[in-house]
C-alpha cells in the first residue's frame, strides 16, 4: 500500500518507513524522478526546509564539565558524606580507604566519559566529503552537505554513503556497516528486497537490505539510490542524538508576554526543579543510570537508618567508637 503523506518539513519523518516502500512510491513522496533527479530549484527549497546534511552539536570537549558530571554522581555523593564523617570522628584508615575509593572511580568515570565524548567527534569525521547524484537529467559531483532528501545518488566500490538511501538499483552491492550494526561481516544489497509481512519494528536496521546508511562504505559493487534521511535524521544522526544533551522541556519559558504574568516564576520553579534533578541523577542519563541513582539514594537512607538504630542501642550516647561503627555498619 502506497503511503500519501508526504515527508515531514522538520523530522524527516514518514508515515511507513521507505525500505517498506516500493521505489516508485518513495520517489513519488519526495517529489523526485528516478532518472532525471531533482532539479536545481528544488534542491535549494529542501536544503532551506531541511538544513545541510551534517551532524550537529558542539565538538569541543569540556574536560571540566566531565569531571564536574562525575563528582555529582549519585554514590558519589554518599561515599563523600561517608568520608567527612568517618575524617570527623578521627578515623583516618577508613576515610583513607573511602578517599581511594572516590578518586579512583571519578577518574575512572571521566575516562570513559571523554572516550564517548571523542568517539561523538570521530561520528562527525565519517561522514563523505562529496557524493555522486543526479540532478537535471545530470551526474555530477556535489559535497556532501548539499545532498537532500530526494536527491538521487550513484555509489561503486570505495565510496562512502553520504546519507540514508533506499537502494532501487544494485549489481553485486555490497556495504559494510559495522559502524551501525557491529557486524565485520559486509552486508550485501537487494534493491527487490521484498517487504511483505515486514514491519519497522521486527526487522532491525541491518536487516533492511535495500538501504545503505550513511557514513558505511562500498567495499564491493555499485548501486542508485534515493536519499531518504540526511544530517541528525540518519541512524548515525540518532547515534549522535543520543549522545547529546537533550533540548528543554516545554513550560519552562520566563517569557510573560507569551505565556502568561505567572509564566516566569513557574518557568523558573521548574528550571530550580530540573537542575536539582540533574544534579542528583535522577532525571537526565539513560534508563540504567537512573535507576542506578535512586538505588543510591535507596542505600543511603538505608545507611542513615542503621546508624539511627546504632545510636539508639547506644541510648544516643555518641562516642569515637560509636561514631565508627555506625559508619561501617552504614558503609
């Protein structure tokens, strides 16, 4: 079934997924012709409706902002309250102990943290300087940012894919995509790959084999394609999404003139609200690191009852070795 919706100005979004839809009726959505391309006057009209074809975000590296996120963690913060008290009642072997244990597991947090953040600027690397499209009945050479949806792109052996295509033409194609999937193994191309009984969910990115991605390269044959998905719309585009910071959330202006004489202080009652829990881990991150952070909290609370009750045995009479015990009871 052919889908009528036409492509989303801003999301690059369609109703079905085009590897589940015949190249005909992609062509058909984009406003493009298999053979002839798009012309010069479109391509100008969808690089203002879309943007350039390239990865967005900042690409410096904020070693402060890192090691700031890695000493705001979420246990972090406990075992920092474990040390204070255990260096207050004297116990320097323990709080030595807990010393280690906070340095050891920010550095080692930050390490990986500027990994990902590196692995973030070499996604922007990948991407292919010039492709090879058709446009006005034409072949020609154009850079890669200029590629737009509809655009109609040859690729042959050693060519990197500038954006996401749905392949209609192949000979003995070929494309290695580990960069998305983790396969070694290339992923050969079907351009009559046949879509019954598929559905986006089921069948997993490489599945789909009569798409090439963006950023995988040639390693044998060649093809034709139309561009469907082009700059942070692609699979690498939502890798490096991702790994972003997400955008505000909605109702957070202070603009009173739009929104209302309350808007500022509710806008800045939930900003407070927002930064408190991110600062504690428990409204950014992934699903993990979230959960993770309330089982901090979780023991810590629980840490703070054991000590309550080791005071209370003691009838609230707080020596050096009570203190001490109730840490490592805690701890």
């Amino acid at each position: 079934m052919r889908s009528s919706k036409k492509a989303d100005s801003k999301n690059q979004a369609y109703e079905r997924h085009p590897f589940l839809m015949s190249a005909e009726g992609t062509a058909q959505q984009l406003g493009t012709n298999l053979e002839t391309g798009l012309t010069d006057a479109k391509v100008q009209e969808l690089l203002q409706r879309y943007g350039r074809n390239q990865l967005e975000g900042d690409s410096s590296i904020k070693w402060y902002a890192l090691l700031g996120k890695q000493i705001s963690n979420a246990m972090i913060m406990v075992l920092i309250l474990a040390m204070a008290l255990a260096y207050g009642v004297s116990d320097y072997v323990e709080g030595g102990v807990i010393t280690a244990v906070i340095v050891a597991n920010v550095l080692i947090g930050f390490y990986q943290e500027f990994q990902a953040e590196k692995k973030m600027d070499a996604l922007r690397s990948l991407s292919s300087p010039s492709a090879t499209v058709i446009r006005n009945g034409q072949t020609g050479t154009v850079p890669s940012g200029e590629v737009v949806p509809g655009d109609i792109v040859q690729i042959k052996t050693g060519d990197t894919v500038p954006a996401d295509i749905r392949i209609f033409e192949c000979m003995n194609l070929e494309c290695d995509e580990k960069i998305l999937t983790g396969e070694a193994i290339p992923v050969a191309k079907d351009a009559s790959f046949d879509i019954s009984g598929r559905d986006e969910v089921s069948t997993g990115v490489g599945d789909r084999l009569n798409m090439a991605y963006s950023s995988s390269t040639v390693t044998k044959g060649r093809g034709r394609g139309i561009v469907v998905f082009t700059g942070m719309s692609t699979e690498l585009g939502k890798i490096a999404q991702s790994m972003q910071g997400k955008k505000r959330k909605p109702n957070r202006s202070l603009s009173r003139k739009k929104h209302g004489n309350f808007q500022p202080v509710k806008g800045l009652t939930l900003r407070i609200w927002d930064a408190i829990g991110k600062f504690l881990g428990l409204t950014e991150g992934t699903p993990l690191q979230i959960k993770l952070s309330k089982l901090a909290y979780t023991l810590f609370g629980c840490a703070i009852l054991l000590a309550i009750i080791v005071f209370a045995v003691n009838k609230f009479n707080v020596t050096n070795e009570v203190a001490i015990y109730a840490i490592s009871t805690g701890m």
